[in-house]
C-alpha cells in the first residue's frame, strides 16, 4: 500500500485488458465492511492501474497498486483533496460511495415518529445523503468524457418509497431516497457530459458487518452475505449495466429496486 505523503507517484503499471492503462478506482469509506470488501477485489481487477483508498480511518494493504487517503464525507474541503489526489492518479474510471450511518455516534433507527429528533436526523442525513451528494460534485467531472465511467453509492432497499410497507426507520429511510433522487438528478446532467458515464445506485444486501449486526436476528438463512460475497455481487452488477440504466437502483442480484 502507498499511503500519500508527498505529490511524487510512482508511474502505473500497463493495464493488460479493458480500461486504459493509467485507469483509476476509487472506493469512499474503503475501511468499511463493503468497502475493505470492494477495495480487495478492485486491487486484484487488472483493469485498474491504481485504486484509490478513502477513509477516515487508514487501510491495511500490502498492494501497491493501492492509494490511501483520509476523507470525511461531512467535510467538504477532505473530499475536494481527495479528488485532486484522484486526478493525479490517472483517469478515473469508477467512484464507488461505500460509507453510510445507521447506527452508531448516539444514533439509533427509529421504531416510531416519537422517537425522531431533528440533530439525528441531520447526522444521517448528512453521512448518507449530503456526503455523497458532494463526493459526487467532485468527482464526476473526473470522469473521462469519452468512454465507458461509473459513479456508484450504496444505496438500500428501505430508501424506496414504494416498497415500503413496514415503516419506522425514519432518517436512514429517508435519507436513502433523497440519496436515491439525487443519483437520478446527477444521471441526467452526467449524460450530457459523458453519454457512456453510468451514475447508479447499489443495494447490497444484508451484510455480515457492524452496521448490520444488530438487526440479524430476522434474516432468513442464506441471505446474510459476507463483505466479500457483497462485493462480488455489487461489482458484478456494475460490470453489467450500460447507460440506459443510468439513474436508478440495482439489488445485489441485478434486479431494480423500485423508485
């Protein structure tokens, strides 16, 4: 792993297949259950000359194809850094937004309106919403104007309006459609810059992480994923879309979440 501490950057290796040889990936909230998970399998991708490790916290890697950085999605001056070290890197070819509040800093779902209280609500918004609302300000007009791009952020099945029949968990809800519309509004203004650029949305699942762990209990079997088996999944699907899917929200497994 190379951890940034100067503007000198060894030269990228050749990219033997697909992308251009100085093709970059860049994974926010890489310390994460699903972002570790992504940023090991992007290492070993061949068609990426370099991965760009985000996080508040510092990754273990001994690849040294593999860029650290710190980033604090709340903080917007960390992500404006954190995109011109991308830019130094290469040509950026998929941003994936892996970080997400749920639990956790004093923060609890809801179970009832009762229990909401507007500084919460301001957290998770401000981790699954308005950070990778500026992630996105950064780092799409990194993405090259000719050929295939993505821009990707993990997303959830309850952040859809019509499939939600259960209630509560009102802020990360919430926060998860308005994440939601704002990958469809960053869609449409991306294609008119880049035609082949896809801006899309990710649900991964139920995943063996912390932010999962306490709400387990009611997961059937086998359909809590490993980081690992998440990841796979996610990239998968990703490799799969084409611009006509730009905008919306793909499940693990490829099929659409509704809006």
């Amino acid at each position: 792993m190379i951890k940034l501490s100067s503007s000198g950057l060894a030269a990228p290796k050749a990219s033997p297949s697909g992308h251009p040889a100085d093709s970059v990936a860049v994974v926010i909230g890489a310390s994460g259950g699903i972002g570790a998970a992504l940023l090991a399998q992007l290492a070993r991708d061949p068609r990426f000359a370099r991965v760009l490790a985000l996080s508040r916290t510092a990754v273990a890697a001994d690849d040294l194809r593999i860029v650290w950085a710190a980033i604090d999605v709340t903080n917007e001056s960390s992500i404006a850094a954190a995109a011109a070290l991308a830019q130094r890197l290469g040509k950026v070819r998929l941003v994936i937004v892996a970080s997400g509040l749920l639990h956790g800093d004093g923060v609890r779902p809801e179970k009832h309106w009762g229990a909401l209280k507007g500084e919460t609500m301001a957290q998770v918004f401000a981790v699954n919403s308005i950070g990778p609302a500026l992630v996105a300000k950064h780092f799409l007009p990194l993405l090259p104007r000719e050929g295939r791009s993505v821009f990707a952020a993990i997303s959830a099945r309850v952040g859809s309006i019509e499939d939600n029949r259960l209630g509560g968990w009102y802020a990360y809800r919430a926060s998860k459609a308005a994440l939601n519309m704002l990958l469809k509004n960053f869609a449409i203004e991306l294609v008119r810059r880049a035609p082949a650029a896809v801006c899309i949305g990710l649900h991964p699942g139920t995943v063996d992480t912390p932010l999962s762990e306490p709400f387990q209990d009611n997961v059937a079997p086998g359909n809590l994923f490993t980081p690992a088996e998440s990841a796979a999944h996610l990239l998968r699907v990703i490799d799969q879309i084409s611009p006509a899917d730009s905008g919306r929200v793909f499940a693990w497994d490829g099929s659409l979440v509704p809006a």
